[in-house]
C-alpha cells in the first residue's frame, strides 16, 4: 500500500522539486554542449546530424561515407534531416546547446504530461543520470522517450493529431517510436486516430521535397532502406559492432549461451509479450494500465533492439522512471529501480574500474541484465498478476485525464 504522508509530500508539494528539475534538466544541457561542442574534436553523432541537412539540400547521397566530414554514417531519415535544419545552420555551438536544451526540454515535458508533479519530478530525478549519458554523445534517444511520451500524453487527452504527430516525429528520427501507435487500442476514436496518423506518415515523408526534388528523395530513401537492411543481418555475419553495441536481449542470449539465431524470431517473441495483457479487454485498461503499458514500451524498445548501443539505454531507464514514480512503494519495485541505477547507469560512468569494466561488464553485457526482470514486472502487472494495477497514482491520473479531455 501507499503511504498516505508520502503520496500527499510527492503529489501534493511537487511543484517546487518540478521546477528544480527543470533547471536541472536545462543547465545539464547547456553544459554538456559547451563541453562537446568545444572539445577537439566535436563530438562526431552532432557532426553527422549537421552535416545531413546540407547533404539532403545538395542532393548528395544522405548514407554515403564521407569520412572527411565525421566517422562513422548516417542512418535517420531524410525527413530527420531536414528537421535538423535549425541546428545545422548557427554556428556550432549555439547550435549544439540549442540541440541538447530541446532533447533536454522535450524528456521533461513527456515526464511532465503522463506524471502529476510531485511523481514527474520523481521520474526526473532517476532518470537524469541516463539523460545525461545520452546528451554527452549527442543522441536521439532521450528526444524519441520523450516524444512517446508526449504523444501519449496527447493521446489520452484524446487530441488526436497532437499524438500522432508526436509519435510520428520520434518515428521519422528512429523508427521504434512507431512501437507507441499500439495505444490507439484504447483510443475511443480509434478511426479517427488511424487518420490522424496516417495523415503524419503523409507529411513526414514529403517534407523533404521543400528542399529537394522527388527523383533524388526517391534516391534517398531506397539508400536510406538499403543501410537499414544492413543492419538487421545479426552481429555475428558482420563483426562484433564494437565494445560499445548491447544488442539487448539477442545480445544476451549470444553472449551467455551462444545462441546465433537470426533477431526477428526473438523480437516477435517479444513483441508478443508486450502485447499479451492487452487480451484482459477494456475494463483493464485503466490509467494505470496504460501507463504500465507505456513505460514496458519504452523499456521494450531498448531489450528487443539489435542496435542498442550504450546511450540507447537512456530510454529503458525512462520507461523504468515512469513506472517506478507511478506506482505505490513496494520493496521489490525499489529493488528493481536501484540494481537498474547501479548496474545501467553507475557502472557505465568512471566509477567501474577499467579492467572490471572491459572483462565483465561489456563482455557479459551486463547494462542488459536488470531490464530483464524489471520489465517482465511491468508485464505481470498488466497481467494483474501482481496486484490489480490501480494504485493510487491511476486515480489521479484518471481525474486528470477526464479534466483534460475535450467535451465531444
């Protein structure tokens, strides 16, 4: 059960520990892009970012290699392209900091919009370390979290386009957002939604005509669909994709049992257990359940990535923020949310010993291990398994939604 004192301290006295988080968020932001945009070099993920925009407007190749410019490719779409265009035409560090303050902004608002303020600031707080990791190396992860939960925030608000062009905006930068449209289900317009997104693909994938012709957009994203089938062939047909890919779950089972299997089995697999509660029918979908069944998404789109790399983390660990502030304190949740903290987000940082980090915790993957059971958790709750999943936190959220939502 709840404390009653502690819901009453976190949800009712929340504001001045959101705002602190804020500030939090926003000088995080602006500190890590002076530190990377004046280091020598820049860092190379915001180098390629740039440098995309101007490929996609001089019809140049958006996935060739031009190791003149950065290492490594590009592997977003051409509509991710053309949207970084505010951040590729300043100069390069105001532009960094303005990059790194709108991922930084858009993670709290998502927080914000599923969590009262007391919990979001919660939320905050266990997930900033991961946050950080993300912008140190100039990622899109913590910005795509951050936009599924907007657009679910939208979502149960029932403002239609507002989530679909949330949601759809994280697919077009990587496409597990896209994980997110399965909460149409509880949409009680569910045709009207289905438009909306279809409306949001529509948009997104003509966007880049507004700076390049149709024939060298066809090009682009036959390219852009030749790089993605790369990168689905498993690790083992093309190297080990270096010490710093997890791989998630499939990355597990080839480490520990040497298992080579091809990923698509495995990620059906998973994707059949994210979606098995959704059987129990409607009067399980409470508030609760539903926002259960966001946070497993975020942390599912990390366990069931053959991409996963280090940063990519950073969106687990806010699915897993989402689900610890939103759920009533119990000692195997807190368990859970430290060994998580420990293990995904300490031991990632200076404070493992190199020789234990290299030897063990890369080797073993061990960043991957206590997602495992958190999020087969987060699914014997929607099971109601382990309690009926209307804690007191689903209450408040079920006045909040039906406050917000817009008379028919």
């Amino acid at each position: 059960m709840t404390d009653p004192g502690f819901d009453r301290a976190i949800d009712g006295g929340g504001q001045r520990p959101l705002r602190w988080m804020l500030a939090l968020y926003v000088a995080t932001a602006v500190a890590v892009a002076l530190q990377r945009s004046l280091g020598i070099p820049p860092e190379n993920n915001f180098l390629i970012f740039r440098a995309s925009f101007e490929h996609l407007r001089h019809a140049q190749d958006l996935y060739a290699a031009y190791p003149a410019e950065y290492s490594d490719r590009f592997k977003y779409s051409p509509t991710f392209a053309l949207l970084f265009a505010p951040f590729a035409l300043p100069p390069l560090v105001p532009a960094f900091v303005l990059w790194s303050t709108v991922c930084a902004l858009v993670v709290f608002a998502g927080v914000r919009g599923v969590l009262p303020a007391g919990r979001a600031a919660l939320a905050l707080g266990i997930a900033w370390l991961a946050v950080l990791g993300d912008l140190q190396r100039a990622q899109t992860n913590a910005l795509c979290a951050g936009l599924i939960l907007v657009g679910w925030a939208a979502m149960e608000r029932r403002r239609q386009s507002a989530a679909a062009g949330a949601i759809m905006a994280g697919g077009f930068i990587k496409l597990f957002p896209i994980a997110a449209l399965s909460g149409g289900i509880f949409h009680p317009r569910k045709a009207r939604f289905a438009l909306s997104v279809a409306a949001a693909v529509l948009i997104g994938l003509a966007l880049p005509l507004l700076v390049t012709h149709a024939s060298t957009l066809r090009m682009q994203y036959a390219s852009w669909r030749a790089i993605e089938a790369r990168d689905a062939v498993p690790l083992a047909q093309y190297g080990s994709g270096g010490a710093d890919l997890y791989a998630g779950v499939m990355g597990l089972f080839r480490t520990w049992f040497g298992v080579d299997w091809p990923f698509w089995p495995q990620q059906l697999v998973g994707i059949v257990i994210l979606l098995a509660p959704l059987v129990r029918g409607p009067r399980a979908w409470t508030a609760g359940f539903r926002l259960t069944f966001v946070a497993s998404i975020l942390v599912f789109c990390v366990l069931f990535n053959h991409q996963a790399e280090s940063p990519s983390y950073s969106i687990a660990m806010i699915g897993a923020a989402v689900w610890y502030a939103a759920s009533d304190r119990a000692w195997w949740r807190t368990v859970l949310i430290a060994a998580c903290l420990a293990l995904v987000n300490l031991a990632s940082t200076s404070l493992m010993p190199t020789m234990w980090y290299q030897h063990y915790y890369v080797r073993y993957m061990l960043k991957t291990v206590p997602l495992v059971p958190l999020w087969l958790a987060m699914q014997a709750e929607l099971f109601g398994c382990l309690g009926d999943g209307r804690s007191e936190i689903a209450k408040v959220g079920e006045r909040e939604v039906a406050a917000a939502q817009p008379l028919d």
